[in-house]
C-alpha cells in the first residue's frame, strides 16, 4: 500500500491514471518476463517429445530382447519399462534444464501479486488498518481522483461498465487460449476451460459490489494480460525473447484463431439447423398421426350413424 501511495506522489497524476500506470509497469517489469520464461521451459519440453518417442522406441526393442532372453513375465517387464522410461525423460530435462515445475512460476507470482494490490487499495479505499489523518488523506483523494463516469474511486461502479469489460476480457482471454490450440484438447483442459468460463462470468456481479478503484485495478491487469498472451503469440515476439521455435507453435498464430472461430461459428450453424430440422420432422410426423386419428375418428363417428339408421 506504502508503494502505491509513493508513485502516485511521485507522478503527481489522479488517482485513476496511478492505478493503470503502476499495473502496466507491474505487469510489464514482473509478470511478463515470467510468461516469457514459461513459454521458454513450455517449448524446451514440447522440443524433447520427439527425442523421447525414439527413445521409447528403442526402449521397447529392448524389453523384447530382455522378455525372451531371462523369461521375464508381462507385470516385471511393465515395471521395468515405467522405470526406464522415467529415468530417460528425468534425465532429458535435467540436461535441458527445463523441468515443467518451472512453468507454474508465474502463477505462483501472478496470484500473490494479485490479491496483495486488491487488499491494498480495498485498505485504501475504506481506511484500513487504520483511520489516521493519512489515511483520511489518500481516502479524500480517491473520493475525488476517478474519471468520467467513475468520479469517486471509494464508490461501486453504478454504470456496470468496469465489470461488464473486465467479464468479457477475461472471456476473451480464455476463448483465445482454447482457439489457438492445435489439438482438442483433453478431459481436464476442457474441464479447466469450463471454470475459467465460469469465474468469468461470477465475478461480473462481485466486481460490481468493490469499490471502482479495485475494479479498475481489476480491468487494467485483465486488458494487459489479453495483450501479453496474443503478443506471445507471435514467432517474431517470441524469436526476440529467446523462447525457440516449438511444433506447435503456429506462422501465423492471429489467423488461425480467425479460422478456428469461424469453423467454431459452422459447427454451431450446422448444430442449429440440423435441430431446427428436426425439430420440423417431429411436429410434421405429429401433425400427420393427427391427422390420422382425426380421419379415424370420423370414419368411426360416421359407421355408428349409419348403423343408428
């Protein structure tokens, strides 16, 4: 909190334009070179796959030769190829340096980071832990340092436009990252994606109950995020950071997640009209049995009258 309070008094700006200058300058000297470094130990790993599966391949010659030659049973022979195989890829990343727990370090920064800003300016913004005369201080010039439609940063924002951008940043953000896969993804990533959608879309009425000061510290980190992931994903940008070329990665990365959404947008056309079809082959072969038991009953109705006369 000290240091939020030191650079909006040494930048002499309103309160708004503090809180957006410190996130990008946070987001820009911290957490992007760790998304860089996680990209960089992301392509080392996904470069050894192909070495491994040759590898792999000679292990398994080897474990034939090894079952005929000392009479090993099926349940040793898979023990012992788990193990080797194991030690072949502990011993690829070891010299490659690139142990994939390497790429979690930006969310064990990024997260910290995050709540520790929040609490911050929520302390700010409700004069906490103390109610001194600088606290009432930073308090009078946040209820008087907002902009536009947001004029006092201790307030909600009334107008719902900070938490409807930053809900439908993080979509963007999360729809993005599934577009620019090459494969389907699995089980779990699904299941990831879904939440992230979720959390999304939840945190759309909690931002609307903070005060406009969190939220817009909320929608700056969300913006500078969507604008570091597509940065990343250029050959060029990722060349420039020294992260090397993976098999996944794309030429033309901003095309592909074009097409991607536009086959995405197919798919669904197609679904709704397949749907709408036949929902139209149900109610016809309902109108038809219909009319059939309409036609039944009168050809009924009309042999009881003529064996009434």
């Amino acid at each position: 909190m000290g240091g939020l309070q030191g650079f909006h008094n040494y930048t002499h700006l309103p309160w708004w334009a503090s809180i957006i200058l410190s996130t990008i300058l946070m987001r820009g000297l911290l957490t992007f070179p760790l998304a860089v470094f996680q990209q960089y130990i992301m392509a080392k790993v996904e470069n050894l796959k192909p070495e491994m599966e040759e590898l792999v391949k000679e292990l398994k010659k080897e474990m034939a030769v090894a079952i005929k030659k000392y009479n090993w049973d099926l349940k040793y022979a898979r023990n012992v190829y788990s193990r080797s195989a194991q030690k072949i890829w502990r011993g690829l990343i070891l010299r490659e340096n690139c142990h994939p727990f390497k790429a979690t370090v930006l969310l064990w920064v990024q997260i910290p980071l995050w709540v520790a800003l929040s609490m911050s300016f929520r302390n700010m913004a409700s004069m906490m832990p103390h109610q001194d005369a600088l606290a009432q201080v930073v308090f009078m010039e946040l209820s008087t340092g907002g902009l536009a439609w947001i004029p006092n940063l201790t307030d909600v924002d009334h107008s719902l436009i900070l938490p409807i951008v930053m809900g439908v940043t993080n979509l963007i953000i999360t729809e993005v990252n599934v577009l620019s896969r090459v494969d389907t993804g699995s089980k779990l990533q699904s299941f990831a994606t879904n939440l992230f959608r979720f959390i999304s879309v939840a945190i759309i009425p909690i931002s609307a109950t903070v005060p406009s000061c969190i939220t817009l510290y909320w929608v700056t980190s969300s913006v500078c995020a969507l604008v570091q992931n597509l940065a990343l994903m250029h050959p060029s940008v990722k060349r420039a950071c020294g992260v090397p070329i993976a098999p996944s990665e794309q030429p033309h990365p901003y095309q592909h997640i074009r097409n991607q959404f536009i086959k995405k947008l197919s798919r669904r056309n197609k679904q709704e009209k397949e749907e709408e079809e036949e929902e139209t082959e149900v109610s016809q072969k309902e109108e038809k049995e219909l009319k059939k038991q309409e036609r039944s009953f009168s050809l009924s109705d009309r042999k009881k009258g003529w064996t009434k006369r």
